[in-house]
C-alpha cells in the first residue's frame, strides 16, 4: 500500500498521544516520534498536542542505552488517546505480556489507532491487531517477523499508515511519520517547519526504502559486483552457486572472486556465508523457531548441518548462540575460515 493510499485511510485527527514503552526500547526511535509533537506546539504557539507514558508494571521504562522514562499514566488505566503507539527494541519478539495485549485490544476497540514504532509492530502482532493489515517494522526485526506473523503482510517501507494501524520502522523515520501527520491535520506550512526545526531538510515518503543502497552501505561501486551481491541478499533461504552468481554479475568466476577479494576482502563463499549466518542469528535471537526451522531458512540442509558450521564458525552451537547476550551486530565477521 502507498503512503499516499494509507494516508486517506487514517481519517481520525490527532491530538492526544499516548506512548508505551517497552523496557528495551530505542531511545531514539522514541524521540523522533515524540519531539515533533513538542515542536509543532511551540512553532505553533499553542497546544495542538498532549502526550503521556505508560510501561508495563508502572516501572520506569528503561531504555536500551540504560536512560530511564518515568510513566506519568497507569498502566492498563481507561484511556481515549487518539493514538497510543508502543516503542519497542531489543528483542520485541520475547516480550509475552497478556496484560499489555489486552489492554491494547481494549484500546483498539474504542477506535483508538494503535501503532508501533522499531520492534513495537512484533507486540501489536502478538496480539493479534495487524491481522488482514499493511506494516512495516525496522529492518533487523523483519527475518524473525516473517517466519513468526507469515499471513501478516510486511512491507519495507519506512512507515504504514493502514486506517487504525500505525507502524514506523523506527530511527528517524519517526520524525517522517510525525511530520506526515502534522501535514495531514494541520498543513504544509506547519509540517515543513516542524521539519526544517530539526535541520531534516528532506522529508521522506513512507514508502521509502529503510536502509542504505549497497553502494554506499559497503563502499562499492562496480555495478557487475553489486548486481551480485543484491542476489545474494535476495537468496538466504536457497543459495544460488557460484557459477549463478557469476552469471548475474555477468562475470567469469575467476573475475568474481578477484573483485569480492579486491572490494570487500573476502571471497564470495566467505561472504554469503557471513550473510547467512547473520540472518540465523537474526532469527536465533528474535524468534522462538526450532533449530532446524532456522537452519532451512538460511539454507542449510539439516540441523546438524547447520550447528556443526555455526559452530565452526563462531566457537558455540546455535542453541548456546541463542541464550548469550551476544553484540548485537548487522554482520558477522567469521572468526575462521570456512
């Protein structure tokens, strides 16, 4: 759905926000969404919006760099915000709470629209408020929100706004979403000021992508090299060979191993396997799924498989990967060669 299309759909003007803060949640995800509002009130000069917190328990809600938020709103208390959105990081898909769930259902039956910025969108789906509906969620989450929500339509998009349903995939993005919506209930004028006050000289649509192209994300600029590796990220489940890989990239396969060797330092089986295991530990730690269901998602044949070449690669089993507090990575780099 565009952002265009969801936009019509979300009819319902703002300005009372509620925010529920999952301890673990991203700091600035938070921020992004809740500054805009600040800002539009003082551009404005007048209140054009409230806002409150709440977090499960009525404990401080603490963030993932450690800084804390303390609730101003009871948890589970009868509310009618116009909109309550639930800021989630870390590992959205461990959180198992009936009491939040049900008070968010109770929420989305009194028509309030219901969002979830970064990891949020895991917790609406948990309890069971995206179904037949258009979301988006930060792209490290995505892997483990497919396996776990495979009927739930998940776009890559920065933000969907789906009639009653709000999902921001988190960063800054939740200043394009904020800025949106001031646009849509208070005009132009007031959106580009909004904007312009936090120096975002470009707002983004929400359709667009969420992460950097290829190019500049791994400094590459030969064209027949990004042609491979966008394959590559295309293809976990089930690995395409070398000789597939060279065909696309339209080169021999000695040419394709001299350029991975000459642009990213490494050769391509050492870099789709990197890319695969970074996408098991994505699904380790994000979703509950059997060892076995993991390892055909990254394109192993067996469980057995799959552990023995984790555990060659990183010193410990997947199961043992599962319960560490390991660094939270985009890519791994192999300790050895494989």
């Amino acid at each position: 759905m565009s952002t265009a299309e969801s936009s019509t759909r979300l009819t319902t003007a703002i300005s009372s926000v509620g925010f529920l803060l999952i301890p673990g949640f991203a700091l600035m995800s938070y921020a992004s969404a809740v500054e805009p509002l600040r800002a539009a009130n003082q551009i404005a000069g007048r209140e054009l919006y409230r806002w409150w917190h709440a977090a499960p328990g009525d404990a401080p809600a603490i963030a993932s760099n450690g800084a804390a938020v303390l609730p101003d709103f009871k948890f589970g208390a009868d509310a009618e915000p116009d909109m309550l959105l639930v800021c989630a990081g870390g590992n959205p898909a461990s959180f198992d709470d009936p009491a939040t769930f049900a008070w968010l259902r109770r929420l989305a039956r009194r028509d309030v629209i219901i969002g979830g910025i970064s990891g949020g969108p895991f917790i609406l789906a948990r309890a069971g408020l995206l179904n037949g509906r258009s979301c988006t969620i930060h792209w490290e989450h995505g892997p483990a929100f497919e396996e776990t929500f495979p009927n739930i339509e998940l776009t890559r998009s920065l933000f969907e706004l789906d009639d009653k349903r709000v999902t921001c995939s988190g960063g800054i993005a939740g200043l394009d979403m904020m800025v949106a919506l001031i646009e849509r209930d208070h005009g132009h004028e007031l959106s580009a000021a909004v904007s312009d006050w936090f120096l975002h000289t470009q707002v983004r649509e929400g359709i667009g992508p969420q992460r950097m192209d290829l190019r500049f994300r791994l400094g590459v600029a030969d064209e027949k090299l990004l042609a491979a590796l966008r394959a590559m990220e295309n293809h976990i489940e089930t690995p395409l060979s070398r000789k597939e890989i060279a065909d696309i990239a339209q080169l021999s396969l000695r040419q394709l191993e001299r350029a991975f060797q000459s642009h990213l330092r490494r050769g391509v089986h050492e870099h789709y396997l990197a890319l695969r295991f970074t996408r098991a530990r994505q699904l380790l730690r994000d979703s509950s799924m059997p060892i076995l269901d993991v390892a055909i998602a990254t394109g192993f044949g067996s469980a057995s498989h799959f552990a023995q070449a984790f555990r060659r690669a990183f010193g410990v089993s997947p199961t043992q990967a599962r319960h560490q507090n390991q660094p939270r990575h985009t890519d791994w780099t192999l300790t050895r060669q494989n």
